[in-house]
C-alpha cells in the first residue's frame, strides 16, 4: 500500500508528463518549414552587354586575296588585312564586313571579313597572305587560332551603295563602312511605315515587287547590338555610293 505522500508525487509526475508533450505538441503544429533553395544554375547564354564569344579553329590563307569576295566589296590592294570566313559562320552574310580580332602562334591580326570560305569548317577563318603573316609564319599554312567580333576605330559615317542594275522596281543595297556587323536595313516606304528588306547571300538588300521606288529614301539600319541609325535623303545612284550621317558605337 502506497503512502500519501507517495501518491501525491506520482500525480505531479503525470501532470508534468502530460504538460510536456502539450507544449511539444503545440510548438509542432506551429512549426514553419521553409522550402530548400537549391543554388541558382549559371545562365545558359550571356547577358547583353557581356563581351563577344571567343571562337576557336583553323587559319589558313589563300593567296587570292584582294578585298572583294562573296560579300561583294570591291577589292582593296590598299589593305589586304582581310579574311574568308568559314561556311557554317557566314550565314546568309552575316558576319560581311565585321572586324575579327585574330590570335595565333606568332600574335595577332585584326582583319575584315570580306568572302565566304565553303570548304572549312566552324571556327575557321581563311586569311590573305599579308594578314596571316601576322599571326604565324606562312611556311605553316595551317595553325591554331582564336578569334572574336570586334568594333576597330573607324572614321568616316556608315555608306550606302547601290547595286549595278539597281533600280526603282528592284532595289539593292550594300551597307558599308560599319563598324558593327549589320543585322538589319529598313526603309521607310509611302505609307511611312518602316519595311524590312531581305538579305542575299552576295551581301545586298535587295527590294522587289515593286522595289522602293525612286528615291530619296529613309533607312534604317540596325547592327548586332540593337543599335540604330536613320538616315534621310539618301537619292539612289546606280553603281554608286552614297555616305550616311553617323557610325554605330562601340560594341562589346
């Protein structure tokens, strides 16, 4: 038989006991559980504004070189640091008359980029003679490179030139003098609104059906970057070249 006193401190055992897992019971059910937060993944394309991509490949040069090509520039005995790039990178001429900062065994070499080079392959840049010399020695004929897109210090506002046969019925034009590759020309048609005029290949843009008339026209063009210029004014000179007002800023 149990004493008083003895009773008396299992009851306050039991009590404390059941006031315990009261207290544990209702700091569960206020508990919060806040989500795991995995670490943010790297982005999958750079940022705008980041630097150009570095490409990697192949030079070689050809000894053809004179500035013209498939871009369709005249040639330039005055400056052959000119290259062909190659078939997949060209595009629909893309990357006609973009500047490519070129490194190789021997150091490096800024150079045009004025012709299409179909037998080589992403990465690679078939260069003149002249410019190669600048990055290997020729002896070599093929070495290792790096390259990237670059915006040079040019002078002079960016040109139009009109295509020989160039008309108002079917109307092509050629950017040049850019520092930045071209992305897109426009011109602002009779109704004012702007229309985007296809590329070909040759390096023109070139309006049919029914062409943009006979001039002056406005353009706009429209670099890589996002950048833009309007020009005004500009009367259309068969197999002639007419300068812009401005020149794009420096990219990236």
């Amino acid at each position: 038989m149990h004493s008083p006193r003895h009773s008396a401190l299992v009851i306050v055992a039991a009590l404390a006991a059941m006031l315990a897992g009261a207290v544990a019971l209702a700091q569960q059910q206020h508990r919060i559980y806040l989500p795991i937060l995995a670490s943010p993944s790297p982005p999958s394309s750079p940022t705008p504004g980041a630097e150009n991509p570095t490409f990697t490949g192949e030079g070689t040069y050809y000894v053809e070189a004179d500035g013209g090509g498939n871009c369709s520039f005249d040639p330039t005995p005055h400056d052959l640091m000119v290259g062909a790039m190659n078939e997949e990178q060209y595009g629909n001429a893309d990357l006609c008359g973009a500047y490519v900062s070129i490194t190789g065994p021997k150091g490096s070499v800024t150079v045009r980029i004025v012709d299409r080079c179909p037998e080589c392959k992403h990465g690679d840049i078939d260069l003149s003679p002249q410019a190669f010399d600048r990055i290997a020695e020729r002896i070599q004929g093929r070495v290792p490179i790096s390259w990237r897109v670059v915006s040079p210090d040019i002078s002079g506002p960016i040109a139009y030139h009109f295509k020989d046969g160039s008309n108002q019925w079917w109307t092509a034009v050629q950017v040049r003098n850019h520092r930045n590759p071209i992305a897109k020309l426009e011109y602002r048609n009779s109704a004012g609104r702007w229309v985007e005029v296809p590329r070909e290949r040759y390096n023109y843009f070139v309006q049919t059906d029914p062409g943009m008339g006979p001039g002056p026209y406005t353009f706009r063009v429209t670099d890589i970057y996002g950048n833009t210029l309007i020009d005004s004014g500009i009367p259309h000179v068969e197999n002639g070249t007419v300068n812009g007002a401005g020149q794009f800023p420096v990219g990236p």
